[in-house]
C-alpha cells in the first residue's frame, strides 16, 4: 500500500537524494531525439554575414580619448570668449541705453523750454501789440485826419464827375494840387511826414525813402 504521488514530486525525491519508496532503477531517462539539420537551414547559415569585430588597441583608445579633450577644451575656451563677448557686448548696450535715455530726459526737458518760450513769446507779442495800437491811438489823437467832402455833380447827360475825397490834418486841408500857400502845404505834410515816420517806428516797417521831419521844413 504506497501512498500516490505525483511524478513530480517523485522525480524531485529522486533528483536531491531523499528516501523514496521508489526504486531508483525504475526512474528512466528517455533520452530525446536530436533532429538532424536541414540543408535549407545550412543554407541559411552560410549566407548570413560574418562580422568582424576587432577590439581596437589601448594606445588607439588613450589617443582618441586625448583628441576628445582637446576638442572639449578648445569648446571651453571658445565659450568663455563667447560668453565675454556677450559680457561687453551687454555693458555697452547698457551704456547705449544709458545715453538714450539721458538724451530722452535733455529732449524733455528742451520740449518743456521750448513750451515756455513759445507762451513767453505769445505773451510778449500779445503786449507789444496792445503797446502798438495804444501808441497808433495816441498818435491819431496827435494828428487827427478828417474827411472834409465827396461830392458828385452831374455835367449832363449819362456822365457823372466823382470828385476824390479830401482830408484835413490836424485842421489843416491836405490839397490835391499846389494851388494853395506855401506855409499851408509845408505844415500840412510836415505833420504828415512826421505822422509817418512815427508810425514806420511804432510798428517796425522801414520806410522806402528817407523822411526829414523839420515841422514845415519837412
């Protein structure tokens, strides 16, 4: 009466050595059959590529490994001059923007001038006018001109005269012709030479021709 087992179990026993119920002579081996190969996998093996790994040599490694470093140092060196070149390109940027912006600050503050010379300027003209019509009033109230007549006469017919209008200075008529006194014209024009010349000062108009005021000398 043996207990059951499983195959297994009893190869196990077997295989390690241990007490079995089993003798040993009744464990077989059944050895497999090996397959002979075939002329297409012959074949196959012929065709594949061999390949040829050579190990290269310690002194082919050292001078490939010394190449390398040099590379690697020459990379170094041509980064640090890289990197200074960016240094001094960025200090002199820096100084750029610098003088940018101190050119953007005198530009301002030149805006801001030109600002205040501009009213300046207004208001120095807006009183030059006012002192210019004050002077002008005065000197119409110096030298009063007055309209004396423009009158028209019909000769007949379709035909109308229009006689010019005639001004008085100061009193005095200004005539179109020399038909009147000598005195009467020289002080007449004396006051309008003088009238003119004072305006020409006033408001900074050279005259064409030079005028002598000398009252009725003029």
């Amino acid at each position: 009466d043996m207990p059951l087992r499983s195959p297994r179990t009893c190869f196990t026993e077997v295989q390690n050595g241990q007490n079995s119920d089993l003798p040993t002579s009744s464990i077989t081996m059944i050895p497999q059959p090996i397959e002979a190969a075939s002329p297409q996998s012959e074949q196959q093996h012929k065709n594949k590529p061999e390949i040829n790994f050579q190990m290269p040599s310690w002194e082919e490694l050292s001078h490939e490994l010394n190449n390398k470093f040099t590379e690697l140092t020459h990379a170094k060196e041509r980064l640090l001059r890289t990197k200074q070149e960016l240094n001094e390109e960025a200090q002199q940027l820096q100084q750029v923007m610098k003088h940018v912006q101190t050119l953007d600050l005198e530009t301002r503050w030149i805006q801001n001038q030109v600002h205040k010379e501009e009213d300046e300027l207004a208001r120095v003209e807006f009183l030059l006018e006012a002192r210019q019509v004050k002077m002008l009033r005065d000197l119409r109230d110096l030298y009063p001109i007055q309209t004396i007549s423009n009158n028209a006469s019909n000769t007949g017919g379709n035909v109308t005269i229009v006689t010019l209008p005639k001004y008085a200075i100061r009193g005095l008529e200004l005539p179109a012709d020399m038909n009147f006194v000598d005195e009467h014209v020289s002080s007449a024009l004396g006051y309008v030479c003088h009238m003119v010349y004072m305006a020409s000062k006033y408001l900074h108009i050279p005259l064409r021709y030079r005028l002598i005021c000398n009252a009725s000398r003029s």
